[in-house]
C-alpha cells in the first residue's frame, strides 16, 4: 500500500491516525531513497562490470575521434555512458522508453535533454546530431530498420552512427532470451543492415573477449541461467587483473567476442 494513496493512514503499532500531509511527506522521503539507489546501482554496474568497463573503453576511444559537438544516446538508459562520453561536447541528449531510466538521466550534469520516446519516431529535427549511439539497441527488435533509418534522419551529414550489439548466433543462451534479444549478429549481417539503411561501416572491433569460453559454457552447454557480473570489488588483486584485461581489449582487435561494435558514417 503506497501512503500517498490515501488521506490518512495507520500505524500499525500504535493504531494512531497519521494525517495526510505527514503520509505524503514519509512516501516522498521513501520514494526519493528508492530513485537515489536505482541511480547507485545503475552507476554501479557502468563502472564497475567487465562487459559495461570493456565496451565504454572502445566508445570512448572512437568519440573522442569524432569529437562531436552533439551527440544522442537513443535507448540511454539511466544515462551514465551519454554523461560519461559528453563530457567534452556542448550539447548530449538521451531518449529512452523507460520513464524510470529517463527520470534518472535527467539528473546527469551532463545531459542536456532526457526524453522519453520511441527510437522508430524520433523527436528531433533532421540534421541534428554529430554522434548518435545505439548501444545494445537492435538487438530487442524483431525489425530493426526503422531504428537505423530514423537515426540517419537525425544525423548530421558528416556524423557518424556508432552501434553496439551481442555478437553471434552461436552464443545465443538463456542471457538473451532473458533480457528480450530478438537476435544476435556478425559482422556481415550488422554491414548488410547498416548498409541498407545508408550507411558504411567504417570501423569494427570485437570486445569481451576474455570472458568468451565461460559465457560459451555457461551459455550454450550449461544453460544454466544469466551470468552474473564480473565485478572485481574490493580485491586489489581482481581489480588489478581486470583492468589488465579491459586494457588488453582496448588495444588488440581481436576477431571473436561477445559484442560487437561499429562506427559508421553515410554513404
């Protein structure tokens, strides 16, 4: 029973009638704790997971080349990587169909515009954005055209599309099936998709490497469920060796991984 539902309501201990201002007051408090640790655990997973350290480090690399003056995260989430990679640039925006996500992007210092919306129908003018980031997007459409074709709308005419999704039909498990994944692609399926929304894929890299046996095992022999997080904590000797690995990711182009991504441009 949500406080704020009603005019007055009791305390079981006591049986004392609270009254309707002190109710709402106790309901904004709790659900104000709620929104604080939503974003927590939201910020939490981005620093802190194998898979969000080794992706975010590869995005980073190829925005910081692009140096955009705008960018668009569509399907941004709670919007810790449109925050972290508009650092430098002077206008970042995140949609999202997730009202609860939006709300906690809004609170990012530097977004400038949290919305919620669909990423077939987007809100904006054609032209607009330097960079727009589809990251673990495409995935959850049976038909993800109308997603790619829309941000060739919205992107400006020397900007470039960046697109990160799970890699390979063989890896499909339980974690996708979980998580609403309508595929998973290669290479030359992601260019076939790209390019029949006009653009050309410039540049590729294959990331989570490492992890790939055990995600193998855990997915297509095991089935035993979602893989938890690889998260080195507090032990100095985890940490050390995972920011090894996230460095080594960063550095080699390897050619098998469990996600992929790619920068584009239009052709």
């Amino acid at each position: 029973m949500s406080l704020c539902c009603f005019e007055t309501a009791r305390c079981l201990p006591c049986t004392a009638k609270v009254s309707g201002r002190v109710a709402q007051y106790i309901s904004f408090a709790m659900s104000t704790t709620l929104h604080e640790y939503e974003r927590e655990v939201a910020d939490d997973r981005a620093q802190n997971d194998y898979w969000a350290q080794t992706r975010r480090s590869i995005l980073e690399s190829w925005v910081a080349d692009i140096n955009p003056n705008s960018i668009l995260d569509i399907g941004c989430g709670s919007g810790y990587l449109a925050d972290y990679l508009g650092s430098n640039s002077s206008f970042v925006a995140g949609i999202d169909i997730d009202e609860t996500s939006i709300s906690l992007a809004a609170e990012r210092p530097n977004i400038d515009s949290a919305l919620v919306g669909d990423a077939t129908r987007l809100p904006y003018a054609t032209d607009t954005f330097d960079c727009i980031l589809l990251g673990d997007v495409i995935e959850h459409f049976e038909d993800p055209s109308p997603v790619i074709k829309e941000s060739n709308r919205v992107l400006s005419q020397n900007g470039n599309l960046i697109i990160s999704v799970p890699a390979f039909r063989w890896l499909w498990g339980p974690h996708d099936e979980h998580n609403n994944h309508a595929d998973r692609y290669n290479l030359s399926r992601l260019s076939d998709l790209v390019a029949d929304a006009g653009f050309v894929i410039d540049q590729h890299r294959y990331t989570n490497f490492f992890p790939l046996p055990a995600y193998f095992l855990i997915q297509r022999i095991l089935r035993t469920g979602v893989p938890t997080s690889a998260r080195g904590g507090h032990n100095k000797i985890t940490e050390w060796v995972k920011q090894k690995l996230v460095s080594l990711e960063r550095s080699i182009n390897f050619p098998v991984g469990i996600t992929l991504l790619v920068k584009c441009s239009r052709r």
